[in-house]
C-alpha cells in the first residue's frame, strides 16, 4: 500500500480546520483518490481526499460542476470503488472490497437516493418501498415488509399516498417516497446525490426536512447540493474544488 502523500497539492489558505465533533467515525476516508485513464488522459475525480463523517452528522457536499461531489459520494456509498486510498463506511474496509461483497455490504450499509428518483413506474409508492425490503434480502415476510414500507412512508409524511403510482404524486413526494425506500432497511448510512436538484424550493426544503429529522434520529447523511441555502441549513458544509477538499466547515463555527 502507498502510505506517502503528497502534502503541497492540498489548498491552504481555503482550508478550514473543523473541529471535530465526538462520537463514532462513520465515514473515514484517507487519501481516497479516484482517477479513470492514464498519463495525459488520466481524468481525476478526487485526489487526496481525507474525510471524517461522524454518527448523526448531515453533511452538505457541494461544490461546482465536475469538482467531485458524485464521485465522492459514489464511492461512501459503495456504488464506486477508489483507485487509490483506504475507506472504512460502518467499520468495513470497503476500497478493497471484491464486488459481490461490495454489493452484499450495500445492501445493510447504506440508502442511496438519486436526483430523479430511480422508482419504478408501474409500482405503488408503498410497492417501490417494499421491493428494497425484498432486495435487502432480510428474510422478512410479506406482511413484515408492507408494515415496514408504510411506516416508512409515514415517517417522510406519505401516510395518504402508499397506494399511488409514482406519476400521481408531485416530484417532492416521489422523492419522499425514494428516501423512505433508501431508509426503510434502517441503514446508518444516507448518500443523496443532488436529491432536491430536479424539484422546486417548497418540494426542495421538504426533501432537506425529512433527511434533517433523520440525521437528528442517528442516521449519518451525506447530502450533496448545489442549493446553499439548503447547505447553509446543515450540520456542516465540505466544499469541493478540483476533486479536493478547499473548505470544511461547522454551521455556527466561525
Ligand atoms: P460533480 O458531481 O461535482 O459534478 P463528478 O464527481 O461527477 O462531479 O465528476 C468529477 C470529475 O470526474 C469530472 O471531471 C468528471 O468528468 C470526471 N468523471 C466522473 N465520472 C467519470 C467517468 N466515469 N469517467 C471519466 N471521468 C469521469
Ligand atoms: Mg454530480
């Protein structure tokens, strides 16, 4: 393993020392780097990132187009994998991780929501959750997994809407209905990736809602925006620039 790093590539006068908040390192990154091609044609994603994401925490990735946010969110949520670097997600090593098992992990680890929802069209909002209870491969029966899925579309305020088909309800309520299907496994771990990107500011803050009462309930979220007022509302701000870490900053920490 390379253990040297390369310390006069980081930004410094941007950076900001956070202070550390307490409690169990969820996300522990060294070093993580993601580059696809070679030489000259090599394209980094993120270089040299090191990042501490503790229990409970809700943390705003953002940053301009192309500066790593979905990269570095890909590989915590184990959808990607680094080319250099370690990252420990919930005590596993999953950089080294074969993709079977990487796949097996996911599944216990963490709940993944996307900008444009990803639900199935010809399901219930109260199906679409129940089909990740059946892919989380829990063992549970059918009417474990219909009790689960509605109490996880009450939870994100859709106890009026479980028997609606995605094309029924408004863009902020079906993405309501992706973070009940990304929460109904009760992973520690939530990775959005720009989940309020496709809705209005009312449906936007409703979404940010939902993903600050569960921080505030001990699931870690990473939540990456490019709406600072959304960000300018979380627990901390890490701002990417050129696949690095320019700034790292705790809401009330001056
Ligand atoms: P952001 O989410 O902040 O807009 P991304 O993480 O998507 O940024 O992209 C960061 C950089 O990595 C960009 O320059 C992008 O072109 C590059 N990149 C992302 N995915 C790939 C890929 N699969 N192959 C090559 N380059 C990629
Ligand atoms: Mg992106």
């Amino acid at each position: 393993m390379n253990t040297t790093s390369i310390v006069d590539t980081q930004p410094d006068s941007a950076s900001v020392v956070a202070p550390r908040p307490v409690g169990h390192p969820v996300v522990h990154a060294r070093d993580l780097t993601r580059v696809w091609g070679k030489g000259s044609a090599a394209q980094i994603g993120i270089a040299n990132v090191d990042l501490e994401i503790r229990r409970g925490e809700l943390v705003a990735i953002v940053g301009p187009s192309g500066s790593g946010k979905s990269t570095l969110g890909a590989l915590i949520a184990g959808i990607d994998q680094p080319s250099s670097g370690s990252l420990i997600v919930n005590d596993t090593r999953i950089d080294r991780l074969k993709v079977d098992r990487l796949a097996a992990w996911r599944g216990g680890n963490v709940g993944i929501v996307f900008q444009d929802f990803h639900l199935l069209p010809t399901l219930t909002a109260q199906e679409n959750v129940e089909l990740a209870i059946e892919l989380g491969s829990s063992g549970a029966g059918r009417r474990l997994r219909k009790r689960a899925a509605v109490a996880a579309l009450e939870r994100v305020g859709l106890a009026g809407h479980t028997r609606k088909f995605p094309a029924q309800l408004s863009g902020g309520e079906q993405q309501r209905v992706g973070i009940a299907r990304a929460m109904v496994t009760q992973p520690p771990l939530i990775v959005a990736d720009e989940p309020t990107g496709a809705l209005d500011q009312a449906n936007g803050h409703a979404v940010f809602d939902v993903l600050t009462k569960l921080a505030g309930d001990g699931t870690t979220v990473v939540f990456i925006t490019h709406d600072l007022s959304l960000a300018a509302a979380a627990d901390r701000v890490v701002a990417m620039v050129d696949g690095r870490i320019a700034s790292d900053t705790y809401r009330g920490v001056a």
